[in-house]
C-alpha cells in the first residue's frame, strides 16, 4: 500500500490566495489532523507575491512556481483551477517530481487557450460586470485583497494548452475532480488520455464551491492515503 505523504502542495485558484482556497475551507486542518504538512504557496501575482501588472512578467510562470516547490521528491500536490492548470503543466514537463496529483475544477479546457477578455475586462474595470462568472471573478479578486491589475496581467499572459501526447507521458496517478455544474462542462477527453487518471464528479457543486465541498475534500484525502 502507497504510504500517505506527509507533506501535501496546495495549489490555489485564480484571484484566491493560499489563505482563501485552502486555511479558510479546512484544508489545512484536515492535513494537520492527518501528521500532513502543506507549504504556504502564493501564485505570482496573488496574495504575499509580488503583485507585477505586466503581462511579460508571467511569461515564465511554470517555471517560478516549480522553483516555489519544496525540494523533496517525489511530490504529492494539489491544485484548484489555474492551480491545477499549472500543476498539470509542471507534471508533464517534470514527470519524475511528482508521486500523485489531483486537479479539482480542471477538465477538456487543459486543451484549449481559451478568450480571457470577458474576465480581464471585469478585473480592470470597478463596475461589477451583467456577465455571472466574471462578476464572481470581479469579487473575488477584491475579497481576497488582491490586485486586480495584477490579476489581469497573470490572466493575459500567453498560455499554452497541452497536447494529448504529453499528457499521455505522465503515467502518475492523477484524481479528477468536477463539480456536474463547474462551467468547465467535461473531464471525458482529459480523463481518457492520462494513463492512470480517476474522476470524481461532484453533484450539484460549481466551480467555486469546489474547494469547500465536503466530497472534494474527502475524495482527495482517501486519493493521498489521508484517512
């Protein structure tokens, strides 16, 4: 039987920090119950990092972030959206780094770039935007004490989607976990092209409940050997 790490990377979402995707849902709780660590990481451009309003800034983003890691091997990480989107990348550039990883509110859109002008428009204008998702995004980047500017630079970097092929070099056990209401509509094609993937579906949660869902939560501790 795999042995349950004793450290565990939390990776967080889009707009959130360390604190808001993981202390403040019972992340970190949970782990510290379990004898598990979880390194306080903030992605470029959120909460402690420094908050640079250039877009050329994050062109090296991956790269920042895996040098953030802790420098134990192999690693078991999690990550949350654009979190995830990162922890993904790094995998596959870095296959013998990681043991596990789990990617909660991540699916198909790992294959596509995506038109971020709806949500950079909501982030650098002070009026919250008719648009639902990106009026979310416009609250949360304030809630969290973010920079919004910063934020909209992080999301206009350039970004590039993964092909099929690499994802079908990482042979480490990956978790999937979806919300059936997360506005990413389908994990089927990343699921089927991982060697060693598992999903989870989470009944009537959206994106952003998806960290704090008690079957989000639990999931991913019995995927760690947690519990």
């Amino acid at each position: 039987m795999t042995q349950a790490p004793s450290s565990l990377v939390l990776l967080h979402g889009f707009a959130s920090t360390f604190d808001h995707n993981w202390r403040q849902t019972g992340w970190v709780d949970i782990l510290a119950d379990f004898g598990c660590e979880a390194p306080e990481i903030d992605l470029p451009g959120h909460g402690s990092s420094a908050r640079l309003t250039d877009p050329l800034a994050y062109t090296d983003l991956e790269a920042e972030v895996y040098e953030a890691l802790p420098t134990q091997s192999p690693l078991a990480a999690v990550g949350f959206s654009a979190g995830a989107d990162l922890l993904l990348h790094m995998a596959v550039a870095h296959p013998q780094r990681f043991d596990k990883i789990a990617l909660l509110g991540l699916g198909d859109n790992v294959f596509e770039t995506g038109d971020t002008s709806l949500f950079v428009d909501a982030l650098e204008n002070d009026a919250e935007p008719e648009d639902v998702q990106a009026r979310l995004f416009h609250r949360l980047a304030r809630s969290t004490g973010n920079d919004p500017v910063a934020l909209s630079a992080f999301m206009r970097r350039t970004r590039h989607p993964l092909r099929e092929e690499e994802l079908a070099s990482l042979t480490c056990p990956v978790l999937v976990v979806l919300g059936d209401r997360d506005m990413v509509k389908s994990a089927d094609r990343l699921v089927a092209t991982l060697p060693s993937a598992t999903l989870v579906t989470l009944a009537g949660v959206d994106h952003f409940a998806t960290p704090s869902d008690f079957g989000a939560i639990d999931a991913t501790m019995r995927f760690f050997g947690l519990g």
